[in-house]
C-alpha cells in the first residue's frame, strides 16, 4: 500500500510541475537603445533565452502629415527549438513583414494584384441626355 502512494504522488508532482521553460526568467544580455534631437532612434536587445530585436526609426513628412517609419526585426525560440525572425518594415505604406514561417501571397492573388495594377479604374462616362 505504501509503494502505492508513493507511486502516485510521484504521477501526481510530475504532472503538476509546470514545464522547465515556463519555471526560468530570461536576462537581458545585451540592451542599447539611442535617440537624437532629429527624431532618429535605434534600439536594440538580446535575452539569454535567444529573444533579439533590433529596431532603427525617423520621422518622415508625408505630404502634409508628419509620421515615423521604422525598420527592424525580432526573433525568438519556441519550445520545440525552433527559431523564428521576422523582418519588418513600417512606413507610408503600412507594416510589412517577411519571415520563413509567414506564408507568402497566393499566386492567384498576385496575378489580380498585377492585373489591377496594369488596368486602373476608370469612371464610365455620363451620357448626355
């Protein structure tokens, strides 16, 4: 009977212990960040888990608007042990992001895209009655 509770309370504590990457805290490795009176800017961080990112920015008149655009990427480890990165962009044009893992436009996407690049909207004319 004893072997019998000893049994299940070792079951019982392996499965409520939570997985070891959820127990430990990263620490910064590597941290810098910096800003001008131009409105220019770089940052840039590493954590002992392998997370990085890296961003450099400025601000940009757009027409008659004032904005920011930025470029840069992160990175980090699942817990299978894959590593994911991520570039991005952010502009006038949006966020755009690219990375192995983000699936790419669908052919037949980027040939209506193409398509409606190529032949514009035009209004119909207004007949004269």
């Amino acid at each position: 009977m004893f072997k019998l509770i000893v049994i299940c309370t070792c079951i019982v504590g392996s499965i409520a212990a939570p997985p070891p990457s959820q127990t430990q805290t990263a620490e910064i490795v590597q941290q810098e960040s910096d800003l001008d009176v131009g409105g220019k800017y770089h940052y840039k961080f590493a954590t002992s888990d392998g997370t990085k990112a890296e961003q450099h920015g400025e601000l940009k008149q757009i027409g008659n608007e004032a904005g920011a655009t930025a470029t840069g990427f992160y990175e980090y480890t699942d817990n299978n042990g894959t590593v994911f990165k991520v570039t991005y962009t952010a502009d006038e044009n949006g966020f755009v992001a690219s990375g192995d893992h983000i699936p790419g436009i669908p052919e037949v996407i980027a040939r209506s895209l193409k398509w409606a690049a190529e032949h514009p909207y035009k209004e119909p004319e207004q007949k004269k009655h």
